[in-house]
C-alpha cells in the first residue's frame, strides 16, 4: 500500500469513526506520554523513542485536534499538530490519527524536513477518564524529496486527563 493509500485509509476511518460505537460524556483534555520504539522496523539502528503530546478538549464535529514532540535516542526529533477521532467500543478507545510537522536530527534520514504522521492508538478508559494503551505510527515525507523510507513507531501510552475528570 503506497503513502498515499495509507493517507486515504487513515482519513476514511476517521470519517467512519464519528458513526461507530456509542459516544461518551465530552472526555477532557489529556497530555499524552509514550515510549517505545522508533525505526521499529528496520533489521539494525532501532532507537528508543519519547513522545508528549497535549489533546485539548474541544472539537470539530468528530475531529480533535493534537499537537505533540518525539524524540528518540539516535538524535532525531519530531514536532507535529493535526487531528484526530475517538472511536469507543465499551472501555477501549480507537483513536486514528494524522497530523504534519517538521523533523530533523541526525539519526535515520527521512528525506525531508516536512513529515506526515499517520497513526491509531487503541486504549483501556478508566473510571477517571485516564487511557492506557499502544500507539503505531508511521511517518513519511508523502513523495515531497526523491529519499521517502519513512519510519514506524511502536509506543506505550499513558493519557493523563486534564480536569474534567468523571
């Protein structure tokens, strides 16, 4: 599947999220912290990878916005700000995301300075709203540059609500 099928995938399924599964009370907002693994796929050069992220509680029909900074342990570092759904099905929470941002570093070469990162977390909601759960990423330039690896992340994730807390 090419880059921009994946694009096409991800935006599908956040199109379909906003009629699946019943929609909790309004959640609030949440810093989210991961660890994990980045170049997850690659035979050799895996590196550990550190996220945060905020998620405000306001929303555009069925699309929240994100903004976040990885960084992981060869030197790379990710900055980004996109959109995301919340899909709930009993106490897990789907969320498909995508967002744009700027990379650098002087790890594993992307190709390109501009990045997209497309993405799903799935996560346990407890009685308090917190998640706890996985994310995958992958991140690529789109064919922006003739060099497009791009690169996948594994992470753990904790979603620490803001206030708001149920």
């Amino acid at each position: 599947m090419g880059v921009s099928a994946k694009s096409f995938a991800v935006a599908i399924g956040i199109v379909l999220g906003g009629w699946i599964g019943p929609a909790l009370a309004a959640d609030p907002a949440y810093v989210t912290i991961g660890a994990g693994a980045w170049e997850v796929f690659r035979d050799q050069a895996h590196a550990a990878e550190f996220d945060l992220g905020y998620r405000p509680d306001v929303s555009w029909w069925i699309f929240k916005p994100q903004v976040g900074v990885l960084a992981a342990s060869d030197g790379d570092y990710f900055g980004y700000a996109g959109f995301l759904t919340d899909i709930y099905l009993g106490h897990f929470v789907f969320t498909p995301n995508v967002a744009v941002g700027g990379y650098g570093g002087h790890g594993f070469r992307l190709g390109s300075h501009v990045e997209f990162r497309s993405g799903i977390d799935i996560a346990w909601r407890f009685q308090d709203t917190s998640r706890l759960g996985i994310g995958a990423y992958h991140i690529s330039n789109a064919g922006l540059t003739q060099r497009n690896p791009g690169d996948e992340s594994l992470l753990l994730e904790y979603f620490y609500p803001l206030g708001g807390r149920s």
